[in-house]
C-alpha cells in the first residue's frame, strides 16, 4: 500500500505556498458545489461524558474526485496528544490517498474560504484590512487574506496588549509587512474597508455605527443566539450576508444568530457569489457580510491537494 502523510511540521516551512494552494482548492470546491458536484453534509459528533469526536465528511466528484473526512476532539485538555486528522480516498476507486495530522490544515481551510468571500465580496478598491483577534486562526487569516489582496494598510486589535504586540511582531517578521496596532477595537473597525473577526467572543465586538460605508466583514467567531462576535445589527444593516453552507448554518444543534429572522431567508452560498449566480455586492456604498460555517467537504480538497503539491515542494528543498 502507498500512501502520503503530512503533519504540521512538513507544512509550517511551506506556509505560503499551503495557503495559496488551499485558496485555489476552495475556489474551485465551490464551483463544483454550484454544480451540484460537492457533497458536504453538517457535521455530527460522537459524545461521552467529558467530550467527543467531531466528524466533518464529504466529496468532490468535479475536479479532484477525493472523499473523506476530518475528525478532531472537543475535550478540555490541551495537550500535543489532542490534534485533528484528515484523510483523503480517491473518489472514483476508493483507494486510500493519505492523512494530514495537526491542527494548520483546519485553519488553513478556513482562511482560504474567508478569502476567497473576501475576493468576491469586499470592494475591489479596498485597500485597508483590520483585524480583532491575535490569537491562532488571525495569522492565517491576515497571510489568506494578502493572497487576494494588495492591502496597503493592516490594522490589528486585541484586548490582550501581549497578544497583539506579539501577534504584529509574528507578522511582520513573516510576512515583512507594515502593520499598525490600534488601543481599541474602535480604532480597527473605523479605518477598515475590510474587516475580519476573528475572536471567541461571545459578545459583539465592535458597534455597527463605527463601519464606515461599503464595509465588509468577515466572522469567523462564534454565531449563536446566546453567543456571537458580530452586532445583530449589522446583519440588519447588511446589503448582502453569504456563507459557505446554509445546510450547516441550519444544522447547529444551537440555534444560529440569524435563525428566525429575515436576515437568515435572505442568506446566499458563497457557490453561487463565486459562479456570478449571485450579487456579492449590491453597491459602493452597501455593508456585505460572510459568515464562515465551515463547509464541509472543502478540507478534504485542500488535503488532497497538499498531499500532492506540498510533497512535491518539499522534495525539491
């Protein structure tokens, strides 16, 4: 039997080449959901008195014809024996193709399809990025979001002063690029024309009144009625709101932060904004806000295309 294994190890010293390859694998699992050619259903768990196994599974039978899945834990330790693992088959045959082990290709995942939003979604003259949150899944973000963008001013905030100083720091030596740090979240969400939260805030952080006209935001936080990162209000105030899976916005054992309100019928996939099925924007001066859910069948794309390319690249090093 021959197959490939990755780990965060092999993927760190490659980190800008996983993340674009991840963005362009996205784009394209998103063109194949507007084709009917994605299969991503919710996630489901397996639970026991302490915590449990979360499964992600899926398909992409268009372009890369993979299947698998992606399981990771919720229990409350914090140690290197807790990680996620993905594993890829080949669609067509059902041979096993390989595992990525860790915890980069999940964030990874996810900063690649808030970019790609972000490309279809945000003005094309946007030329500020703000940032709230320093912690894990902002670095990958901020790095996903320059892949789409040549955005002349990054500005960051987090309530923690150590955090965010070390963040920019981090940040800059990587991506040796200028970034301002802001005294409040204010400060961030004022300057920005795109905005990206990406904090565990079970509260709003920011008001709606700060974004200036044409905004776009991304959240990435917590989207619950009891517990979310992004002012109701500023889905009201939204001219356009998309995520990248209406099944798993439904699907949440809790309820979302839109259900049962206008806002939540009038949600589009962000399939049919990246096919042109959909607007991603209505106009200039219009707020557009994504609202990232994890589309399920996404990361087994981006694993397979790692398991290929990535090993590629690190033969040539």
């Amino acid at each position: 039997m021959t197959y490939r294994i990755l780990t965060d190890m092999d993927i760190s010293p490659k980190l800008t080449f996983a993340i674009q390859r991840a963005i362009e694998a996205v784009e394209q699992a998103l063109i194949a959901k507007s084709l009917d050619r994605l299969v991503g259903p919710p996630r489901f768990s397996v639970r026991v008195a302490r915590g449990a196994l979360v499964f992600t599974a899926g398909a992409e039978i268009q372009y890369s014809h993979t299947i698998g899945f992606r399981v990771y834990d919720t229990f409350p330790e914090n140690s290197p024996d807790h990680t996620q693992l993905v594993a890829v088959f080949d669609a067509q045959t059902g041979r096993f193709k390989g595992l990525i082990l860790g915890n980069m290709l999940g964030a990874i995942r996810t900063a690649a399809i808030n970019a790609v939003a972000l490309k279809y979604m945000a003005r094309p003259d946007a030329t500020s990025l703000g940032i709230l949150g320093a912690g894990f899944q902002a670095g990958f973000h901020l790095q996903a979001a320059m892949a789409v963008r040549s955005f002349k001013q990054v500005i960051v905030y987090s309530p923690t002063p150590a955090h965010r100083e070390a963040f920019v720091e981090e940040m800059q030596r990587v991506m040796r690029l200028p970034i301002q740090v802001a005294s409040s979240s204010e400060e961030v969400v004022r300057n920005a024309e795109v905005l990206i939260c990406a904090t565990t805030s079970r509260t709003p952080v920011f008001d709606t009144e700060w974004l200036q006209p044409g905004t776009h935001i991304n959240t990435i936080g917590p989207k619950f009625t009891e517990a979310h990162e992004v002012p109701i209000e500023t889905a009201r105030k939204a001219e356009v709101i998309a995520t990248d899976s209406l099944a798993q916005v439904d699907a949440y054992a809790k309820p979302f932060f839109l259900a049962n309100t206008p806002e939540r019928e009038r949600m589009v996939e962000l399939s049919d904004v990246v096919v042109g099925r959909r607007a991603g924007c209505l106009s200039r001066e219009g707020i557009t806000l994504f609202c990232s859910v994890g589309l399920a069948g996404s990361e087994i794309v981006v694993a397979a295309t790692l398991l290929e390319d990535l090993l590629e690249e690190l033969k040539e090093v």
